[in-house]
C-alpha cells in the first residue's frame, strides 16, 4: 500500500535520489548536473518559508515520489499562481503513484486560496501530460525548443488548473 503524507527533512536523502535520477536520465528536469543534499535542503526550507507543501508517497516505509509547487513567477502580480511538480523514481513509475500525489497539491491549493497552477512539462512526456488532464489541466502553451538537453533542442508544453 503506498501512503501519500507531508515531507520531513528526514525524507530529503531519498527524494534526493530520485531528482538525482530524474536530472540525469529523463527530460522531466531541463538541468545538468545532480544536485547535492544541501541543494536539498535549501529547496525544503524555501518551501516551508513561502508556506507551500511537499507531498512524499511511501511504500513500505521508502520512498518512491514526491511532489509540490512553488512561485510560478517572482512578481507580485504572480502571487496567486504556482507551478507544480511531480517526480516518481524510476522503478516505480506506471503504478499509478503521481495520480496519488497531485490531488493532495489541488487541494493545498485551495486551502491557500490560489488562483491558478501552472505545469510545465516536457512536450514527450505524454504520461505527465495524461496525468494532468485527469485532473482537469488544459494545455495552454506549446513553446518549441526551449530546452537543450541529451543533444537535442526540447519543447516544453504548459499545462494550467484554475483552482
């Protein structure tokens, strides 16, 4: 059974692992170089500073994905609008783990009283892209190659949830 809860610090070594993983092997993460534990917790402090969430699922005591949102933009003007994330380690994908941690997100949204969440996803992704519909995203942007990772030039597609 797979428990989808709030993060602990104590959760950061194992969804260091999967970013990690994620930075290097996939496209879902337009970056280069792993990041290190300090990376880690400077990224779960912030979010506890703004007063967002960050969702762990957990089977059989490890952990096998997370997700969250941040500042979608840093202007003011932006301040109702954030963007999400949802990472899966690799030998869990397909079981249905992200349809478990982007409701408890929506609804962490709602309580904020947030006007929008915005997705942005790598246009390959068609799991991502799937997931989101589900849940009521629409795609709103198409923008080509943006990205430049593995050798290749990246679209990425944004994806929005007025909540």
């Amino acid at each position: 059974m797979i428990l989808v809860r709030t993060a602990t610090a104590n959760d950061l070594p194992a969804m260091l692992v999967i970013y990690n993983d994620i930075i290097i092997n996939t496209t879902a993460v337009y970056d280069y170089e792993p990041h290190t534990i300090e990376m880690r917790r400077q990224w779960f402090t912030t979010k506890q500073e703004q007063g967002f969430p960050v969702f762990v699922a957990e089977e059989n005591g490890v952990i096998v994905g997370f997700s969250s949102f941040g500042t979608f933009r840093a202007w003011t003007g932006f301040n109702h609008t954030v963007e999400n994330s949802i990472y899966v380690s690799a030998e869990h994908r397909g079981k249905g783990i992200g349809k478990l941690l982007l409701p408890p997100l929506i609804d962490a949204a709602k309580e904020l009283k947030l006007h929008a969440i915005v997705a942005g996803i790598d246009a390959t992704n068609m799991v991502s892209i799937k997931l989101h519909e589900k849940f009521g995203f629409v795609e709103v942007a198409h923008f080509k190659e943006v990205g430049y990772k593995f050798d290749r030039w990246l679209d990425l597609v944004f994806m929005e949830l007025i909540v």
